[in-house]
C-alpha cells in the first residue's frame, strides 16, 4: 500500500496547472542568466535565480557560435569539422525542433546573441547585458535572490513540482548527488578527460589581423617545442584593434609551478622558452603586418578537461523506493559546465545551446515531468558525442601539427586503416 501511494504522489507532479510552474536556477553566469532571460516571457512560469556574486568581474574574452542563431540546418552545420557530427548525431525531427525554437525566442534576446556571434566579447558584458535585460523587462515574473546556496538548502526549497536547474558551473553543486547513494566530491556522476594542459594567451593588436593554419604553420617554424597556435576565427578585427586568443601547450609539471594568472612579463624571467616561442611568433606578426601589441599580454594556465556528467537529471530519484526525497517529485537539471565542460574555445556555446533545448521542454506546460527528464538525457548524451568527436579532433589535428616537421613523430601520430 506504501508503494502505491508514494508512487501516485510522483505521478501527480508530472504535470502541473501552467499557472503552479515554479522554476529555481542556482547560478547566474552567462548560462544561468541566459535561462532565466529564456523563461522569463514563458506565460505561467516564475522563476527565482540565484547569485552569489554580487558583480561581474570576468573579463575574459568569448566569441559565441554561429550554430547559436543558425535560421537553417545547413547554417547550424557550417563547420568544417563539426558539420558530419551533427548530421550523425542527430535525427532532422531534432534539427527541426530546434531551429523552430530559436525562432521563438524573444527580439531583444536573439539581438544579443546576434551580436556576440560576430565578435570578441568579455564575459562580464554577457552576463551584465543579459542581468539588465531581465531587469528592464519588469515582467514581475522573475526573483532574484543573493545567496550561497548549499546542495541541502537546494532540496530543502523545493516544493514538489518544482523545477531546479544547476548553472553553478564545472565545481556544480548538485552533481555529485543525482545518483542515489552518491555524495559530494565521490566523482560517480563525473566522466573527465584531460586532454592536455596549456596557457591561454590573449592580447590586443593594433591592426587588423587574419591567421589561417599556413599562418600558425610559418610563425612556428623556429619554434621546436612550444607552439603559440591562435585559434582559427578566433582573432577579430573591431574598430582599428584586432583581438587574439590563444594556446600554448605546457606540461603538467610546468602548470604545477605556475600561478593561475601572469602577465607576459612573469613567463618571460619565469619560463624564458616558453616565452621566446610566444615572443617569435607575435614578432613575425609585426613584421608581416607593422602593428604592436597594445597593453600587456593576458595569460593564464588551465587543464584543458573534456567531461560530462553521466546523469544531467535526477531521473534516477523518481521511484517509489527514493519517493521520500525532494529529486523525486522536483525534477534537478544540469546545464552549462554543470552538466559538460568542453575545451578548445567551446564551452559557454555549448552551455547556451543547451540551455536553449531546456527552456524548450519547460515551456511546454503539457509535458510531463518524465518524458521532460528523458528527453534532456538525451539530447545532453548527443550534443556531448558532438563535443567529444569534434574535441578530439581537435586535439589530434594540434598533435600533427606539433609533430609536422618530425617525420618519425609524426607517422608516430598516424593510424592509417
């Protein structure tokens, strides 16, 4: 009998009046802000976000996809190396729901995301533009609250029905307790991939700028071991400033005795070979096009990780056995480096593109909470198969290239039929 009553009190929270439909998002980074921007307009829906940062600091810079605001699916599969995934990833049903959803989001939303597909952007100008954008729409619909969230004060808000959606990023909050049993920082719901570790170089130039892979190829050539490779359309001219981001790979031991942030200057005395391959390469850039580096370069050193979460919901609470718990009657969501972290450049596209799919799902008041739970599986399981093949090519192609005039250490690289 206990059985069949907790398995009816699921049931009746898989669909709720639109006008009951509550939605938290703990996290207001550009994927947090950029969901609540989404459901903000959604007839029926409140949502409380929120934040633990009191302003906006990051400014790093980021250039969104063009898949972002692709209006045909031969557009959402321009890229040259992404453009099979997509097609063997996904069924054109999928495509289709898609495109039709970008085209329902709101103007002044979609002119946002219009512009930072064109160009170099901070990260802190995203996360701002989209703040004011929800406030000056003064919808009365949104909640924004400054807090610290636990993951118990997250189970403790929910009332059954609820929505939450975890946008806390790569240490997300919630992750590691999606799977029953499971607590924080045991890893189970974590799949991580270190690619490589490198610095990430950024500097502005003070003339217009265009690098293909022949121009990585020439500027490295005096460079044996470490290679400055400027990400492909990743150097844009605004104005009369030409903005450059970059990699420069580094071993493990080497990102060990580095800070998290230096200036040019620090790697100089600190690591002078790996500043003289960075050094030549800006160099021939001069000499090729008679400009100079404005300011002082940004520099810092990550791991570059490919992971996912293994469940991107809390599908695996709602039984009569777990009923009890909070995940089971409220639905728990990972978006953004929550539920996949990509490297090379990826990150917060992916992090809106999925985000995008879920605001989808919640906006249909009729779908039911499961079908809701199953649908974002696995449309998050697709679009990591589509980040993991194109990251790994990626990282193959910079092998090649690192090995390029080594014939031995290239073939070495190679595995031919």
């Amino acid at each position: 009998m206990t059985s069949t009553k907790t398995e009816a009190s699921i049931a009746a929270t898989e669909t709720l009046p639109a006008s009951d439909r509550r939605v938290h998002i703990v996290g207001a980074g550009p994927v947090g802000l950029f969901l609540t921007a989404l459901l903000q307009p959604v007839e029926g829906l409140s949502v409380h976000l929120y934040e633990k940062r009191h302003e906006y600091t990051r400014t790093r810079m980021v250039q969104l996809s063009s898949y972002l605001v692709a209006d045909s699916v031969e557009s959402y599969s321009a890229d040259h190396i992404d453009g099979d995934n997509v097609f063997a990833v996904f069924d054109p049903p999928e495509l289709d729901e898609g495109l039709a959803f970008r085209s329902a989001i709101p103007s002044d939303l979609m002119t946002l995301l219009q512009q930072w597909t064109l160009g170099f952007c901070p990260l802190n100008t995203i996360e701002r533009s989209l703040s004011d954008l929800i406030d000056a729409r003064k919808s009365g619909t949104v909640q924004r609250t400054a807090a610290v969230v636990t993951p118990e004060e997250a189970m403790t808000m929910l009332a059954p029905g609820d929505i939450l959606i975890d946008c806390t990023g790569t240490k997300s909050l919630l992750r590691d307790h999606l799977i029953p049993g499971s607590g924080e920082g045991n890893g189970t719901n974590t799949l991580n991939i270190r690619l490589e570790y490198a610095l990430v170089v950024a500097f502005l130039y003070g003339q217009k700028y265009d690098c293909n892979e022949y121009c990585k190829y020439t500027k490295n050539l005096e460079n044996p071991q470490y290679k400055f490779i400027p990400m492909v359309q990743r150097t844009h001219y605004d104005g009369s400033v030409t903005h450059v981001t970059g990699i420069v790979n580094i071993t493990a031991e080497e990102y060990e005795a580095m800070p998290s942030r230096f200036d040019g200057q620090w790697l100089r005395d600190n690591f002078p070979a790996a500043a003289q391959s960075m050094d030549r390469f800006i160099d021939k850039i001069k000499e090729e096009t008679h400009g100079e580096i404005l300011g002082d370069l940004e520099i810092i050193r990550i791991p570059l990780n490919l992971y996912r979460a293994r469940n991107a919901t809390s599908r695996q609470w709602r039984t009569a056995e777990h009923a009890g718990h909070p995940f089971a009657t409220s639905p728990v969501f990972l978006a953004g480096d929550s539920a996949i972290g990509s490297p090379y450049f990826q990150a917060i596209s992916l992090g809106f593109e999925c985000a995008m799919f879920l605001a989808g799902l919640i906006a249909q008041p009729d779908l039911p909470r499961r079908d809701m739970l199953d649908r974002y599986e696995l449309y998050s399981y697709k679009q990591w198969l589509r980040v993991y093949m194109r990251s790994k090519m990626i990282k193959h192609n910079k092998n090649l290239f690192e090995s390029i005039d080594n014939r031995d250490a290239l073939l070495d690289q190679l595995h031919i039929y």
